[in-house]
C-alpha cells in the first residue's frame, strides 16, 4: 500500500464516500483539481461563471494557446462567441474524466455539470435552447439553469425532454421546493409518454455559503446586532429543512451544497442522500482536519440560534419558510441578485480575457 493510498483511505472527504450515502462532486473543471477530487472520492463536477474565469487565470499558460487556435479557426466569432466555445472545449474535457464513473453509476453521478448563460435568467426559451445544445455535448453532462421565475419554467421543459439539471442561483427553500416540484412535473410528462427517468440525475443546489454572506449584508445594512456565529447557521438550517421535506415528500431531485465559507458545509450535512460541491482548496482544507464523519444531516439547528435569526431578520424568514418566497420575488431575493451580478461581471471579464488575446493593445 502507497503513503498516497493511505492518507487517501484516512482523508475525511474519503471516508464520507465509502461510509455514507453523501456523495463529492468537485467544484471546478479544472483537470488537476477534477483529478485530485476523483483520486478522493468525488464522482462529479460543478461549474459555472466565476469558476471557469478562475480556472483560465491560474492555467493562462495552458489555455492561451487553445483560445488563439479558436480565434483562428472561428474567423468571424465574437468574444463572446470564442468564450462560450472554451467554456464547452473545457467542459468536454472535464466530463470525460467521469464518464467511466458515469457509466459505472448509470446517470445518478459521474456527470460534468455545465452552466447556462446567466444573461438569459429571465427568458425560460433561451435557457431550454442552450441547456439542449449543453446536454449534447457528452452523455454525462447536466446542466446549470438558475432558480428564477423563468429558470424553473424552464426546468420542468427541459427535464421532459430528458436534459438532466443542477438548478443554480438557489438559497433559499422556495426556490428548492419550486425546483423540485418543476423537476417531478417534467418527470411526470415524461413518464406518462413512455419515456425513460431512470438514467436521468436532477440535483438542486443549495448556495449554503451565500446565504450567510447576504445575512452578513442585512446585519451590515440594517444595523442589527447579534451573535456573529449564528449567522454560519442560516444557510446549515435551509439545507437541512429543505433535505426534510425533500425526504418526506419523495422528491427525486438529490440537494447539493455549495458555496463554502466553512466546514458546517460539508459536515452538517453528511449521512444524507444529498451531494456535497466544495472547492478543492476546500477539500484539502477538510482532508486536513480532525473534523469527523459522522451523521449529522437529521440533527437539527440549535433552537436558540434559529429563533434569533427568525426574530432578528426578515431575509431569513422569507428563506426559511417554504411560501415566504412567490416565484416573482425569488427574482429580486438579495442573494440572487448579488450572485447573479456576479456571474454576469464574469462573463464579461472572460470576454475581456478573451479579447485581450483577440486583439491585443498595441500601445
């Protein structure tokens, strides 16, 4: 046995694969990290804009030569053409490191998931017509549509016509009840047509981490004072509700946490049937630690930290309670405004990567 082997075999993140029913899906597509990840259990990826831009800033020396092949080969492409191709060019490379796994596990993981343009969150025919093109880039590709009004329109769509999907832009239990509900409308078509669900993986992500950033904000905003270590609870308590109700009401869609700010992120939530999405600077943190494996997915929030932040902030009501979000108001909820700002500023800083290389400043 290698030393690799067994500080694999002893790493907290490998243990939870082989002990638990929580699965790892690694949050890049970058191939080393996707590498690492898998050599420690994961059995997925998750992408999107933010993460694409990081992977071509740590790796320009690798990707520079590959956007100037596209530029030369897509002669009249925009920036913004040429970016989306390299988005596709590195999700296809990323989803064939886990097609055996895929293969293995027969659709329920070993899937690369690809994210769709977050400037089309208002408009359902867009996100269905690109979420289309996304699945057919691999047979293990699922792909990324965000918990908006028009986003879960659009979920149910494209679920019927057999695209497997990773809602995004999600933190709160509206929006993951109205993701899984759409998901099971579309499996539902599907099943009264005779066609086949059981190779199909939905998965509803859970933004745990900023969820706490926009409680953060509110505190900030709103002058509240109040013990700084609840507010690590608030996105721990709206996974861990949503993850009940998912169980009771039978849902098929599987809830994965993503957006780390700490380890309750992952911790809190092991022992469910529910996928966890850390970074890999993340995963080495935890891989690191004594944190142990244990179940604590049904153990519920401290009472005393979830009627303070009931009493102390109305965003944490409007998250935590499953009607305290209409599909309208999910659109302007502060922390999916502030993600969606997000990745669309990114989007446009890849562009402008792009462009740089496109038409480089003779000055």
């Amino acid at each position: 046995m290698t030393e690799g082997t067994t500080t694999k075999w002893k790493s907290p993140l490998y243990q939870m694969t082989q002990t638990t029913p929580t699965v790892l899906w690694n949050d890049s597509a970058a191939l080393d990290e996707l590498s690492y990840s898998i050599e420690h259990g994961a059995v997925g990826a998750t992408c999107n804009p933010v993460i694409v831009l990081d992977v071509l800033k740590k790796s320009m020396d690798v990707w520079r030569p590959r956007i100037a092949q596209l530029i030369a080969d897509m002669p009249t492409a925009s920036e913004d053409e040429i970016a989306w191709k390299l988005v596709e060019l590195l999700s296809i490379d990323a989803a064939k490191l886990l097609k055996p796994i895929f293969d293995q596990q027969k659709g329920r993981n070993g899937r690369l998931s690809v994210q769709t343009d977050p400037r089309f969150w208002r408009n359902k025919d867009a996100l269905v017509a690109q979420a289309v093109h996304f699945s057919e880039m691999a047979p293990n590709i699922i792909v990324k549509i965000p918990a908006t009004s028009a986003g879960i329109a659009a979920i149910e769509e494209v679920t019927y016509r057999g695209v497997s999907v990773n809602a995004t832009v999600s933190f709160t239990l509206p929006q993951a009840m109205a993701v899984a509900e759409a998901v099971e409308r579309g499996l539902q078509r599907r099943e009264r047509e005779g066609l086949p669900v059981d190779t199909m993986g939905p998965v509803c992500t859970i933004m745990s981490g900023r969820l706490d950033d926009w409680m953060r904000t509110c505190t900030k905003k709103q002058g509240i004072i109040t013990d700084p270590g609840y507010l690590e609870w608030a996105g721990v308590a709206v996974f861990k509700k949503a993850y009940k109700l998912y169980q009771e009401r039978g849902f098929r869609t599987r809830l994965l946490s993503a957006a780390f700010r700490n380890h309750m992120h992952w911790s809190e939530y092991v022992g469910g049937d529910v996928v966890i999405s850390p970074p890999c600077s993340w995963q080495k943190h935890i891989n690191a630690s004594d944190v142990t494996v244990e179940n604590r997915i049904s153990q519920p929030v401290d009472p005393k930290i979830l009627a303070a932040l009931t009493k102390l902030y109305p965003d944490f009501n409007r998250a935590y309670n499953e009607h305290g979000l209409s599909l309208a108001e999910m659109d302007s909820y502060g922390a999916v405004v502030v993600t969606l700002r997000q990745f669309l500023n990114a989007g446009a800083e890849l562009n402008a990567v792009i462009r740089e290389i496109m038409l480089p400043n003779p000055a």
